[in-house]
C-alpha cells in the first residue's frame, strides 16, 4: 500500500489497488462503514415491539429492533459473554434476546436480564452494569421511515448527510397514496467476486447497457407484444428493450447528477412518457385517481414527473424510486460483496401496483434476471482482470472537463454517459480515506 492514499485518486484515473489491496479493504471499512451513515432497514421491517432484523454495518453484524417503548434501536450483535452472535435467525419477533451459548438474556434494548449460574460469578459482577450489555450503536436517525446508523460518535446529523438525496428518498415514499410504504415480499440475494464499489460505480454508468445486455435486448426485440397482454410482460419487455436505445440516447436524453458525500442518481432513460407514467393498464388509472384523490391533481402530476432511475447513498445503498426497489450493498472481502434488494408496497395503491413492482424486481434484480447476471458477470470478471499483471491505472476521465454545476450544490454531467460518478465516489472515498473521522462534509 502507498504511504499517501491520496496518491491513489488522480484526475481522470484511479489506481486499481484500491478495488484489489486487503489492507486498503481493512481500511475502507474502518475509515468509511465505520464512519458514515449506513443504511440499516425500514421502519416497516420493525413495526411492533419485539420485531428485529439482522444486518451489517460494514462487516459487523448489527441488530435492527423495536423494543418495549416503541423506540427504535440498533445494536452490535454480540453477546457480552463471550462472544457469541447472539441474534441468528435474519428476521422475527421476540420478547428478549437469548445467547445460543451459555444462555445470556437480553432485554430488547440490550440490557443484560438475566443471567444461568449468576452466582459463580465475582461477588461485583451486576447484571445492571452497563458493560454486561449489548453495546449500542451511537447514532441511529431515520428519515421518511428509512433507518441510517453511524458509528462515529460525532459528525453531521442524517440529512447533513443525504444532502440533495433526501429528494429521492421522498420521490420514493411520495408516490404512495398514503404516503407511507412498506417493505413487502421477499429478499433477492446475490454475490459476487469483486470489490463492493464496482457496484455502485454501475448502477449510474449509462454507457454499458447497449453493450453488456445486448442478449436480453435482442430477445426482447424479437418477443411479439402479445405478452404485454398481463401487464407485467410489458413492463419487462419495455425495460430490457429500451436498454438497447443508441449511444446518441445515452448520451443526450438521461442525465446524471451528483452531490456531496458520494451520492448519486441516474436519469430515467426511457422515452415517451417514461416507464411507470407509460402503462396504460386499469390498475394504473386506479391508482391515479388513488393519488388524485388523497393529494389533489397539482401534486399527483408532480410526483409523477419526478424521472429518476437509480440513486445512490454511498457507500452503502442503491435504489430505485419509481418502482421501489432498494438494495444493500454488503462489503465481505476486498474481493466479495453481496447485495440485498427489497421490495416496497406503495400504502393506498391498487395490490397491482405492487405486482408490477415484483415484475420489475425479476426482470432487473431477481436472482433469474436476464439483465442482474449480465451485470454480476461483469463484476466477477472485473474482479478477474483486476488481479492480472496489467495496466496500473484505471481510467474514469470520460467527461471530465465538461462537468456542470447543479443547482443544488452538486455537479451534473454534460453528457449522461460521463464518468463523473465514479470520480464524484472517489472524491468521497479520498476525503473519508484521509480523514480519521469527521470524514462526512455537511451540505450547506
Ligand atoms: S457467549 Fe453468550 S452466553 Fe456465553
Ligand atoms: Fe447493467
């Protein structure tokens, strides 16, 4: 590893150490998962006291529970015995936690309960000091329903944090009805062989899926439009088809923003009216007059003007706001990452809307999709060249000198297809790498 990491990130290229070095992994998640806000779940995933759910923060599992007051909290998954994960189970509902091992009771707080052979123990040992529970982790905000933790004690609240994201999280939640949404369904699962920031790097590149999903294009081009007769094909149909529009598409009509912090979102590149507003379906016009009626016409029409494809929260989360999909991205070695995606049902909307949702998520994120393996395909074999005896630098410089400003603090690319991006991720990574703490810049 270079003695100076800033060494690593130079104008329009990058050091491909950073995606293959153990030690600088080890260090990413010491200086950023240990750092910035973490996406941990849903408030929908813990609605009554009692109901937990099992993630990370970096590597370290963690604990997402509702406990007897109602309050939200989040906690290292450890037992303060010795050792011991104590939650194993992914999801549930409990009225205590108990450690597999030698029986340690938590309450749902945390707080050591109760304790088999208490008596063997030194005379000072007290179930109610607060060394014999399970630790907290220090910040837990959540926004819109959306739970964030950071591990650093101190720093800019969670929306400090978001910045101009907030946007998405809202485009999000403002198209229920009810204004409310819910995790709902199942979880997809993927893993693959190369390093977590390639996947954030390519859910904003607009410039490989003319090339890297060619197969499902061509098949979706040759499908006759009968199966658009349920809905559901149409939608997967359009999606796989329109990734197949030309450079000239990428290039003009997508656009690509950036913020502070890493963050960043992908224009929809679908043509007519767009993906969602396009379906002509009933359930649809229902779920119009659902929004119309809740929120009156004026702010229906702006929701759904709102054309937005992925987001990205670095360094953790990506997600999709028109068809609510969100996924985690779980770091486990320089050369491993997994990544969770979930569903979320609009409250108030047609249950078709949600159909469509899952239609969505099995043509782009389910664990069968025609165009997710072509992306893990790419990712492995990143992974794969990166390890070779080739070029030392990577390059991340298209668009470089054409970057605009954004109104809201940010930059935008001139052309869709622009790098900036993943040099807009690397200024982060660069300001958390070199900063002890304190890494995450406020957005004024
Ligand atoms: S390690 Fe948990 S009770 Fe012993
Ligand atoms: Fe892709």
């Amino acid at each position: 590893m270079m003695e100076d990491l800033s060494q690593y990130v130079q104008p329009g290229r990058v050091h491909r150490h950073i995606y293959t070095d153990p030690a600088i992994f080890e260090l990413e998640l010491e200086r950023i998962f240990g750092v910035a806000w973490t996406y941990i779940g849903h408030e929908s995933q813990v609605k009554k006291p009692g109901d937990y759910f099992r993630t990370f923060i970096g590597r370290r599992p963690v604990v997402l529970v509702r406990d007897d007051e109602g309050e939200i909290r989040v906690i290292h998954n450890q037992c303060a015995h010795r050792g011991s994960l104590v939650v194993a189970n992914d999801k549930g509902n409990a009225s205590e936690f108990q450690c597999c091992y030698h029986g340690w009771t938590y309450h749902l707080d945390g707080r050591l309960k109760a304790v088999p052979l208490q008596h063997g123990y030194p005379r000072d040992f007290d179930i109610n000091n607060p060394k014999t529970a399970m630790v907290h982790v220090p910040r837990v905000q959540s926004y819109r329903g959306f739970v964030f933790a950071s591990e650093a004690r101190d720093g800019p609240g969670l929306e400090d944090f978001l910045g101009y994201m907030t946007t998405s999280l809202d485009d999000l939640v403002d198209r229920a009805p009810d204004g409310e949404v819910e995790v709902a369904g199942g979880v997809f699962k993927h893993a693959y062989d190369g390093n977590w920031k390639l996947y954030l790097e390519n859910l904003c590149d607009a410039a490989h899926p003319l090339f890297t999903h060619r197969s499902s294009i061509d098949a979706a081009q040759q499908q006759s439009d009968e199966v658009y007769s349920d809905g559901s094909g149409e939608i997967a149909l359009r999606q796989m088809r329109q990734n197949g529009a030309p450079y000239s598409f990428w290039e003009s009509q997508v656009g690509i923003w950036t913020y502070p912090n890493g963050h960043s979102y992908l224009g929809d590149y679908h043509d007519d009216t767009k993906l969602v507003a396009a379906l002509q379906e009933p359930a649809f016009r229902d779920y119009i007059t659902a929004m119309e009626s809740k929120k009156g016409k004026a702010e229906t029409r702006r929701v759904l003007e709102v054309r937005r494809w992925n987001s990205n929260v670095y360094p953790s989360l990506s997600f999709m706001s028109q068809f609510q999909q969100l996924r985690v991205v779980h770091p486990i070695a320089v050369n491993r990452t997994v990544v969770h995606t979930y569903n979320f049902r609009l409250k108030g909307a047609p249950e078709k809307m949600f159909r469509n949702t899952i239609s969505f998520a099995n043509t782009v994120n389910g664990t069968g999709s025609l165009v997710l393996t072509d992306d893990l395909e790419i990712y492995n074999r990143i992974g794969m060249g990166l390890s070779s005896a080739g070029a030392e630098w990577i390059e991340i410089g298209r668009g470089l000198r054409t970057d605009l400003p954004d109104a809201h603090g940010g930059k935008r690319g001139h052309n869709s297809t622009s790098e900036i991006y993943i040099r807009n991720m690397l200024d982060a990574w660069l300001n958390y790498m070199t900063n002890d703490h304190d890494a995450i810049r406020p957005v004024s």
